[in-house]
C-alpha cells in the first residue's frame, strides 16, 4: 500500500470526533460567498484547552466543510517569546497535531503543516519587512501585552516582527478568511495593510483576508480568559476525573453563600460552560430558572457540568488515543501537509519576486 492509501485507510478507521450539534452551539459564522481559503494556526507552546475549542477549532471544523483549509503549527513564532527549551518542541507539536486530529480536523479536508518545514515563508516575510515600518509594528497591541505578561527586559526584533511573520503565514497560501479571537485581531489588520501595499506598491497578488472573531472564554477562575499559562483551563485530553475536580474548583456567583440565595446566571462562568458545553439544552434552562430562584445548589450545577462536559469530551479522547498510539502516522500527516503548503510557498514567492521584479540572477541559478 502506497503511503498515500494507508493514510486515507488510518483515516476512514478514527473514531468519530463529536457531531456537529455539540460543536455547533453558539457558533457565530456566516461563510461569504468570496471565502476560498482559511489559514489559521497556534504556536505549539503546549496542550490546547477548552478557550482554544470554543475561539477557534470549532471554526476551523465549520470552515472545513466548506472551503479549502490550512491549520498551520506555528513553531518558529514559539522564538519570539522564548529562546530556551527548544528541545520540548517536538513533543509540543505532536501534542497539538494530537489535540487537532481529536477534535475531528481531517487531514483528507485540511492541510496540517509545520512552519519551519516551509522556509519560504521566512523569505516572504523578509520581503513584507520592507513594507512596514517601525512605529506601525510598535504599534501593535500585543507586543506590549507580550513584554508586561512574560516578564521581558524588552521586545526581541522577532517579537517586533511577529505579525508580520504571521502576515507572510497568511499571504503564503493566499488565505482570504482566518478566523481568530479577538487577542489576534490586530495581526489581521495589519496582514490587510500589508497585503493592500504590495498590491498597490506592484501588483495584485493578494487577498486581503477576512477575520470572523471567535469568542473568549473565561477560565475557571471567572476572572481572566483561559489560557494554559494561567492554570486555569480544562485540556482537552484531560481525563474524566480530572474535568470533573476541575469543575468543582470552579468560580460561580461569589455573592450566593447559600443555596436557597437566588443567583446570577448571566456572566456566571458554570452557566457559561453550561451554554457552550452542555447539549442537553432542557437541562440548562432548568438548571438556569432553578438558580435563578435559589432553588439548586453550586455542587448540582457542577456536577451535571462535569458530565456534560466528559460527555463532550468523551469521543475526543477516543480519536486522541487512536492517533497517539500510531504516531509514524501522525508524523506522514505533518509531512504531506508541509510538502503540500511548502509547493504554495514557493508558487507564491516566484510570484511575488515577479510582481516585484526581483528575478535579477535568478534564471541561471540552480542550486
Ligand atoms: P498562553 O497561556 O501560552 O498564552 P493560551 O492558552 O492563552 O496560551 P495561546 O496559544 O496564547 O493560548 O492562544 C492561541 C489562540 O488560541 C488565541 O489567539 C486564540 O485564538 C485562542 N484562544 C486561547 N485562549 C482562548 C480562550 N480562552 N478563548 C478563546 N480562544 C482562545
Ligand atoms: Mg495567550
């Protein structure tokens, strides 16, 4: 059997990822006529969580129904903000590969690929540099965020250079839609002005992409967004036990002492789990008007949250383990995907160097 075939036969066996009703909840997506192709990614900086499910797998799952998708791994954006522990990228990347194909991201509908297996990106980057200047990269919300939160004596020229890079991750594949939460927003705007440039500036060879904005979800904690730094998340390869001590733990309305006191569901975050997460949606409303009339306590709440929750979770760990115990597999996905984005990469590049004419010594070049 070609490789090809042994994939595609790996890929019919998985187990099935939870149905689109589950998923589904909540989704605010209106696909445009216009969008061809979706790029969107995450750094592989360690597990992904519920806040990464509900911001922007979930999209990715709708979009690849409908149009041509690229996830990528975006490893070389890991340097921006750390310059050590290299070595724990691997296992991190094979940690998110897991985390996507578990949550049902088909590599038979979309390109899984690895930054720095394509190069060519870091070439295109380069060449959108020259299109940005100093004080517009400053500008950008994050790169302060990024400097006070992680503690940095000052931004790196890499971290300067962030969005830009992702801007070049965009471009490479001509993606018109990347659906984001609101944080990256701002990295959108400015792949727009940049693709708007070269494309005045020579050209048009670009997009310039949409942004549907996926939601926040706030932690555990109720206080601040998820985010796997914090500690207050639940992975999505956590196991049962763990969800439900997770849940326990969770903030509710700090002013109802008592169960007979009638409570907030609005902005509560265990309501707020209830609505993404919960599918028995009968259940919900009941709960909801019981706590609102201080008729249920904080523990029944939780519990029925914890079970839906592992309900939710359930054929998600099912396909995480059955990808974790073939990992050659998923290894052949990660390098069909990239020799797949590497090809675009450099269609693009060629393209653009034209646009540019920048093609001086390049016909008798092979290297
Ligand atoms: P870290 O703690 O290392 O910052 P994180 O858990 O915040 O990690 P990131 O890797 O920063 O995750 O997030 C990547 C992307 O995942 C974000 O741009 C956003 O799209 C999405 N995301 C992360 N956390 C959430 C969340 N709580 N709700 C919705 N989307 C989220
Ligand atoms: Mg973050």
């Amino acid at each position: 059997m070609s490789v090809e075939t042994s994939l595609k036969a790996a890929l019919d066996e998985a187990p099935v990822p939870p149905a689109p009703t589950l998923w589904r909840m909540n989704l605010d997506l209106q696909v445009k006529p216009t969008w061809r192709r979706m790029l969107t990614g995450d750094r592989p900086t360690g597990p992904l969580h519920l806040g990464h499910y509900v911001g922007s797998l979930r999209y990715r799952l709708a979009l690849q129904e409908r149009i041509e998708c690229f996830v990528i791994i975006a490893d070389l954006h890991v340097l921006t903000t750390r310059t050590e522990r290299l070595e724990e990228l691997e296992a991190n990347v094979r940690e998110v590969v897991l985390d996507y194909l578990a949550v049902g991201i088909d590599p038979r509908k979309t390109t899984i690929y690895l930054q720095s297996l394509v190069p060519e990106v870091l070439e295109i980057a380069w060449l959108f540099m020259s299109l940005v200047s100093v004080p517009r990269a400053q500008r950008i919300p994050t790169l302060k965020q990024a400097v006070r939160d992680l503690q940095l004596e000052s931004a790196s020229v890499a971290l300067l250079s962030y969005p830009i890079l992702q801007a070049a991750d965009i471009l490479m594949v001509k993606g018109d839609v990347v659906p984001v939460s609101k944080d990256n927003a701002s990295h959108i705007e400015l792949t727009r002005e940049i693709a708007r440039r070269f494309n005045r500036l020579y050209r048009p060879v670009f997009p310039e992409p949409d942004s549907p904005i996926g939601p926040l979800l706030v932690g555990l904690d109720g206080q601040k967004k998820a985010s796997k730094s914090l500690g207050n998340v639940i992975l999505l390869s956590d196991d049962a036990e763990t969800v439900r001590r997770k849940v326990r733990s969770m903030f509710t309305d700090p002013r109802r002492i008592r169960a007979d006191i009638p409570g907030r569901t609005r902005g509560n975050p265990v309501f707020i789990y209830h609505d993404f997460f919960n599918d028995d949606r009968a259940e919900v409303e009941e709960l909801k008007q019981r706590y609102r009339r201080g008729r249920v306590g904080d523990v029944e709440v939780k519990e029925r949250l914890a079970r839906a929750i592992n309900r939710f979770l359930e054929p998600i760990r099912q396909r995480r383990a059955y990808f974790a115990s073939r990992p050659a597999l998923v290894d052949e996905i990660v390098y069909e995907g990239s020799r797949r984005a590497r090809a675009e990469a450099r269609e693009t590049l060629q393209e653009m160097r034209e646009a540019m004419g920048l093609t001086h010594f390049r016909r008798g070049w092979t290297s």
